[in-house]
C-alpha cells in the first residue's frame, strides 16, 4: 500500500460544505491506519494567521502559510487536509506548487444554498452590514479552472461526495483501491493463523 503524502485542497464559498466532508474524509483515512491532519480555515486564522485581515495580500499570506505546513506534513508521509476558502487562484497555484502532491477539490455550491445553510450566521451578519469584503458578496471568488475534481454539495449527499473523492484519489494513486487493501487484509489474517505473522 501506499504510504505517501499527499493534500486534498478544498475550495468553495463559506458554507458550501469544506469542513463537514474534511472531517468524514479524515474519519475515514484513519480507518485505514493513515496520519490524516486537517487546517480548517477557521482555526487556521485563529492559531496561525492571528492579525491578519481580509485584504486580497492578507487572504494571500493566510494561503501560503497553510501551504506551508501542508507541505511540511505532506513530505512526512501526512495526508493533509487543507478546509480554506481560497478564493483566488494564483494563491491556490502558489499553494500546488509549494505541496507537489497536490488535489484541489471545488466543492462547488450556489451561494443561495450557501445563504440557507449559513451555519457560522456569516451572511446574516453581511446583510446587516456588519461585515465586508465577504467572498462570494462583495470580494470575488475565482473558481478553479482546473481541479482535481468537483463535487455538488448541493446536488449529493455528503458520502456521495466523499465516495467520488476516495475514488479519484485512487485514480491518481494516492490511495490502493479499498477491495485490494480488503484483499491484503484477508491475506494477513491468514498468514497469521498459520503461524507465519
């Protein structure tokens, strides 16, 4: 199997659904024994970009110090799990280059969904005027024009979603196909009934 590094680059407007399929995904690598870290945007900005602001240079700095440490976790076999809004595309670039086993996944939403979902009160607080320069309302968003893969979670349901990640990553190989690592196991179980493990 295996054991290489390698970051899943969410990108999508606040709300689309980043962090929820962040963490079914880690649940589900660590269930096949791998080291699985996830720098969700919120936390990020809480524990490593302190001070910074929304200014397209601070959003820009806030992307290279997450790619930063993704590349870090990344060349020590860590699989990486980057939840940031991301909304411009040379940081994104910056941040495939910076990582090298890089996949940038759109978890593309319509912001109206977004608007319903609104799970951190965000757009409330933008339709009182209470903040500005919000991506998707009044700061751009610039959708990847190549990612990896683009998943509709407006349109599929979290698993479905976390069903075709799992696949891609098995086609770019990432991970080993689960029915061959089933396979392997069904052959270790064996081995060592035998007395040879």
């Amino acid at each position: 199997m295996s054991q290489q590094g390698f970051t899943i680059w969410f990108t999508g407007l606040s709300g689309a659904g980043k962090s929820t399929l962040s963490e079914a995904i880690e649940e589900r690598l660590k269930a096949r024994g791998r080291s699985v870290e996830i720098l969700d945007g919120d936390i990020v900005r809480t524990h490593l970009s302190k001070g910074l602001g929304f200014s397209r240079e601070d959003r820009d700095t806030n992307i290279k110090r997450i790619a930063f440490v993704c590349g870090l976790l990344t060349r020590n076999s860590v699989i990486c799990i980057s939840a940031a809004i991301a909304p411009y595309r040379e940081a994104r670039q910056w941040a495939r280059q910076e990582i090298g086993n890089f996949v940038e996944v759109y978890v593309n939403c319509p912001i109206e969904v977004c608007r319903q979902r609104d799970v951190k009160g965000l757009y409330k607080l933008v339709d009182e005027g209470k903040i500005t320069g919000f991506t998707g309302v009044d700061d751009p968003y610039e959708e990847p024009e190549h990612p990896e893969l683009i998943v509709e979670t407006s349109k599929e349901s979290i698993q479905e979603s976390v069903e075709r990640i799992f696949a891609r990553l098995e086609e770019l190989g990432y991970l080993e196909p689960e029915d061959l690592l089933e396979e392997a196991d069904i052959v270790t179980d064996r081995l060592a009934a035998l007395g040879y493990l």
